[in-house]
C-alpha cells in the first residue's frame, strides 16, 4: 500500500467505535485497510480515535488476547500518534533547553550587576568602575 493513500486516509479518518459493535450491528472500519473489524477484535487509538485490526497495528493474537483485558484501563496508541507525540516532544525539550540557556544567562547578567551594586555599596569600586556604572545608568534610562 502506498504512502501517499495512506497519508490520505490519515486525513480522513474511518468509523469509529468503542471496541464493540455499533447499534445497527455494523462493526468500524480499520483505518489502515480500512475493511471491517468484527467480533470486538479491535485496537481503538487512544489518541485519535481511529481502529485498526490487531494485525494491521503489527500485534500478534497471542499479543492481542493479553492486552485485551487491559485495555480498557490502560489504552493504546497507534503508531503514528506515537510519532507525532516524539516530534512534538523533541521540539519542546529543544525549546525548553533554548529557555534554560537563556534564564542561565540572565542569572549571570543579574549577579554580575548585584555585585557592581555591593562594589559600589561597599565602597570599594574604583573610579573607573562608577564612571562605568554612571555611563550604564544614563544610557538605560535614556532608552
């Protein structure tokens, strides 16, 4: 099966269901082969909501028939999900690491200047230092 049908078809999501069969005795459709999924045999994504046969999602029947009874409380999620959820989370690590470097930087800005403060404070600043402190100070405040 092509990529591009299948992309397709994740834009356009088959019948859903709820791991049973629908009212009217129609089973949901898999969203991989998109044919009929029966006797309750379905893995229903947590995540997107979109069923496929336990053989379509690469999950034997000796696989399926423990994760079964455990489904309900634990869920499932299709692979697909599963790699949209690890891009989006290696961007936010990436841009969470991006506001760490940057806090960090900040700190160091913010202590360097307590301790021209305490310099001046103290009394131990050179001149130098409070014509620079002066020089800062005028050009922030005309900003």
């Amino acid at each position: 099966m092509g990529k591009d049908r299948k992309r397709l078809r994740k834009a356009t999501p088959t019948g859903v269901s709820d791991g049973s069969q629908t009212s009217g005795g129609v089973s949901s459709a898999c969203s991989l082969c998109e044919s009929s999924i029966s006797g309750g045999r379905e893995l229903k994504c947590k995540t997107c909501c979109r069923c496929y046969h336990p053989v379509c999602a690469n999950i034997n029947d000796d696989v399926f028939d423990v994760l079964l009874p455990i489904l309900p409380s634990v869920g499932w999620v299709c692979q697909d999900c599963i790699e949209t959820i690890s891009a989006k989370r290696k961007t936010i690590d990436n841009d969470f690491q991006s506001l760490n470097a940057a806090v960090r930087k900040l700190e160091l800005g913010y202590n360097a200047l307590l301790q021209r403060i305490d310099k001046v404070e103290t009394g131990t600043c050179t001149g130098t230092h409070l014509l620079r402190l002066r020089v800062f100070h005028r050009s922030s405040v005309i900003q």
